[in-house]
C-alpha cells in the first residue's frame, strides 16, 4: 500500500520542549519597501506561471523602470516597480490590492474591484457629486466623482 506525503506527515509531530513561538511586534521584520507594488490574482481555470503573468505585464505596461513579478500563490502574485503610475495603467481580467507590508496572502479576497460608472440622459437636477455619491454607493463603495468645483 502506497503511502502518502500528507499521511506520513500526519503522523510527525513536536514534543512540548520543541515547540516555540515568536513574540513581540514584527513589522521591524518586514520585507523592504513595497510602495509600488500591487497583489493581483489572475481568474483563470489553470495555474499560470509567474514567469508567463511577467512576461504578459512587461509586454502590455512597457513598464519604464524595474519591473518585477514575484509569485506567492495560485495564481497570485506581487507586481512591483520603480512607478505605481506604471502599474495602475492596466486593464486586464485581475483583481488587484494595494500591497501592504502587514497583508497575509490567504487572507485577501479579491472579491472587489474599482470600476467607473457612467449614467445617461440624468436630470440636470441630479447632476451633482452628492448624486454621485448616492449612486455609486447603492452599487458598491463610491470611490470619487469627475466634476467641477461646482460638484
């Protein structure tokens, strides 16, 4: 009968003088500046490599400066580079997070995606950014508004 890595792993297991645990505040020990840097899942029926979502970036952003694209899992990966410009100026099917240092990869969701909206033939009495504002938050989360000072 052929075991196994996950039953024999099962079966593995620490004595209470082997166990630790790290203490205290750790964002000391965060990885180096991730301002510039996205976490976007592709919604894909495969796994892609990170290599391929690399490839594609640099080829449709022609990002300026450094690009990278590191994977963390299926299918989901951080993007960084020298320009958050270069990265917000994309439109694929991918849900993208802003990356923070504390964000735990199993953690994020994807489950929200800006999008812009526009509504026709609206009563010029309704154009206004607290209509706007009305508007978008019966859709979701209104994020902003292109009007003038006016509103």
């Amino acid at each position: 009968m052929e075991e196994t890595l996950d039953s024999l792993y099962a079966c593995l297991s620490l004595a209470e003088d082997e166990k630790s645990s790290i203490d205290g505040n750790l964002t000391s020990l965060y990885s180096p500046d991730i301002t510039h840097s996205l976490v976007g899942k592709i919604i894909a029926p495969r796994i892609i490599s990170s290599d391929q979502i690399s490839s594609m970036f640099k080829k449709l952003w022609n990002p300026k400066g450094s690009f990278s694209c590191k994977p963390l899992k299926d299918n989901t990966v951080l993007l960084s580079s020298g320009d958050i410009v270069d990265l917000k100026n994309f439109a694929i099917d991918m849900v993208l997070e802003t990356a923070k240092s504390d964000m735990v990869i199993s953690n994020l969701e994807f489950d929200r995606s800006p999008f812009w909206v526009q509504i026709f033939d609206l009563s010029l009495g309704l154009m206004s950014k607290n209509f706007a504002k009305i508007a978008g938050n019966s859709i979701g989360s209104f994020i902003d508004v292109d009007c003038d000072a006016s509103g």
